[in-house]
C-alpha cells in the first residue's frame, strides 16, 4: 500500500516537472512577445525668423479731443451738424445769435468815421496855424496847442479802430467752426438755449480717430534694449483685442523721459493710422511691441520642451521610429513656439504630445494630431503669426 502511494506521488511530480519543463521551452525557444509602440504626436524641428515681442497692456488716446466752447455770450440759433457723424477742420457747427455784435461792430465803425473826420479838421487846422505862427501872425503857443489837439484826435481815432477790430472779432465768434477734425460726440446744448462765454459750458466734444495712439507701459529693465531698437528705426506695434485678434498696427513715437518709481515702468506710445477705425478712444488692447528679429533660429511647439531635474528636454524620433531624449536650452518662447539655444540643428522629427510614457529607445508611432493642438503650432505660427511681421506694407 505504501509502495502504491509513493508511485503516484513519483507520477504526479513527473507530470509537474514536464509541465514546467514545456513552460520554460514556449518562453525560450517560442515565438517573442510583440512591443506595442507608445501613439504620438509629432512635428519638424525648423528653421526659421522669430521675433523677439514684449507684451503689455494698452490705452488708446486720441491725438486731439477738443471741447468746443462759446467765446461769446448769447443765444444758440443754429447747428450744421449731426452729432455722431464726422466734421472737417473749420466745417461750421454752431450760430449765436448774431445781431447784438452786428450793431456793435456798427456803431464802432461809426465812431470811428466820427473821430477821423475830427481828426482831419485838427490836422487842417495846425496845417494853417503851422503857416500863420511862421508868419508872426499868431502866436506860437496857439500852433503847439493845436498840435496837441491832432495827437489827441489821433488816438482816439486808433481807439476807435481796437473797437471795430474787437466788434468784428466778437461777430465772428458767433460762427463757431469745428476747431479739429475728427467725430463729432453728443450735443450737450440744443439750439434756443442761452449760452455765456467763460461759463465752462461744453456745446460739444470732437475727437480725432485717425491718426490715433496707443499709450503702455513696460519693465524699466528693458528700456536700453527698446531705446537701442528704436534708434535704428521705429519699432512696429500691434494693437490686439482681447480675443488677440489683430486689431491695426502702428509705429512707436514715444518714449517717456521719467520713470514710474510705483511701478518700476516706463510709458510708451505708438502711433496708428487707424484708416479701418478699428481703435477707438479709451479702447483696452493687448500690445505687442516688436523689439527685434531672430535670424534663422531652430523653433518647436512649445509642448515638446519638457522640463527634468538637468534642465530642458525633447525626444526626438529616429527613422526607426524610436526615441531619444536630447538635452536642450530654451532661448525664448514666442506665440506658442519654444526657440531652441543648443541640442537641435533642425529637421529632426520631435515629440509635441505623449511624452510622459516615452524613455530611451521606447518605440512610438505617429498618430495625426486634432486641428488646433500643438503639432500643428510651427506651421501656423510659420504661416500667419510670423509674417504679420515681416510683410511690407500691411495694415494700419
């Protein structure tokens, strides 16, 4: 009984060991086991001009808001404009009423014919005392008096004429002309309504549209590199909306001379033709101030650039489709491209997306990537961001 139980359990040990044994032969001399590539998404390293671009906040302020006032006293008449719409340079907006300065211009000419006929009898009259005084025939006082008396005649005749140039003036104010060209805003006093000259009171604003600037600020730290820029050339500036649609593009003009000690800025502005009238006063935009130009530089998305403990990082893909990390230096980053100092000559196929399953000779395989996600960044940016730079005569 013993002897039979040993013999199945020696039979049982049999079947275990050439189980293993049949194991260990599929593992070693069976078919391999298949590594499953890591899906990818992918782009060329490229050569090619970046701009150098510091951003900031914006105001846009008129060249010219001019507040139209009376300078003379009285009733409103007339208006020859519609409030809202464009007006030129000295179009007439305004008629007070005109009468009461037409009868002073009046009767300040007719003082001054008054006074100059005075004055020519006064000169008749020293002509022929002149005559009689040489002849003994009147005293020589009486002739100096005389003399007097033209003096006399002849400032008042000049008094008279302050008069009627002041008359003509104050008539001429009743006329009130557009002092600038630009929009005409809201009418703040109807017509038949009473007006005072030095009262304050606004009849209405024009603001000019075009030209039109741009008022920023920026960190004092860069203001050598924007004054050593613009002294080779005015710097170009786009005016963005907050969508970051490009609104018009202009030129700088302004470099403050005084420093915001709060802040630790200084202010510039940037002129914009503005034909399109796409800014419009006191607008908030997002500024881009191009400083300058980098020539031929090796950019990537910026989602490939990964960060580790000894720095920045990419894989870049061979053409077996396996990867390698690359050591690099990120020299700026720029609408969403990375510029890479060192460690890419460009051309080299670069992981953008899936990074974080990738190490040393992993293989991958390249998968399209969606409209919009970062394999696609260099291209768009190549294509639109940065010839908007670089394209002679662009918008305004």
């Amino acid at each position: 009984m013993r002897w039979r139980w040993l013999t199945m359990a020696g039979g049982a040990l049999a079947v275990v060991a050439l189980a293993v044994a049949l194991g260990l032969a599929r593992s070693h001399g069976g078919a391999p086991r298949v590594e499953a590539p890591v899906p990818v998404h992918a782009a060329v390293a490229k050569r090619q001009n970046v701009p150098a671009i510091v951003q900031a906040l914006g105001t846009v302020t008129p060249v010219e808001a001019v507040s139209v006032q009376p300078r003379v006293s009285g009733q409103i008449m007339q208006t020859f404009f519609r409030q809202g719409t464009e007006v030129a340079a000295d179009a007439p907006l305004f008629l007070i009423d005109p009468r009461p300065y037409q009868a002073a211009l009046d009767q300040a000419k007719g003082q001054l014919a008054h006074d100059q006929a005075v004055l020519a009898e006064a000169r008749t009259d020293l002509a022929r005392y002149q005559t009689l005084a040489r002849e003994n025939s009147i005293a020589e006082q009486q002739a100096q008096d005389q003399a007097y008396v033209v003096k006399q005649d002849q400032g008042s005749v000049e008094l008279d004429q302050a008069n009627v140039e002041t008359a003509a003036l104050n008539l001429a104010y009743c006329h009130i002309d557009a002092p600038a060209s630009g929009l005409a805003g809201p009418l703040l006093v109807d017509p038949g309504n009473y007006v005072q000259a030095g009262a304050g009171t606004t009849l209405v604003t024009i603001t000019q549209l075009h030209p039109i600037f741009v008022s920023f600020s920026v960190p004092q730290d860069i203001l050598t590199e924007v004054r050593g820029n613009q002294a080779k050339g005015a710097l170009e500036v786009d005016a963005d909306s907050e969508s970051g649609k490009t609104l018009a593009r202009g030129k700088l003009n302004l470099i403050s001379n005084a420093m915001n000690t709060t802040t630790g800025t200084v202010m510039l502005e940037a002129t914009f033709a503005n034909t399109a009238e796409r800014l419009w006063p006191d607008q908030a935009v997002d500024v881009r101030l191009v400083l300058y130009t980098r020539q031929n530089v090796v950019t990537v998305p910026a989602t490939t650039v990964m960060s580790g403990p000894n720095g920045f990082y990419v894989y870049v893909i061979d053409p077996e489709d396996r990867v390698r990390r690359v050591d690099v230096t990120v020299t700026a980053r720029e609408a969403g491209i990375a510029v890479i100092g060192t460690g890419l000559a460009g051309g080299e196929t670069v992981v953008t997306d899936g990074q974080y399953r990738l190490a040393n000779n992993v293989k991958v395989v390249v998968v399209p990537a969606k409209s919009g996600s970062s394999v696609n960044v260099i291209s768009r940016v190549s294509s639109c961001c940065l010839q908007r730079f670089h394209l002679a005569g662009g918008d305004d």
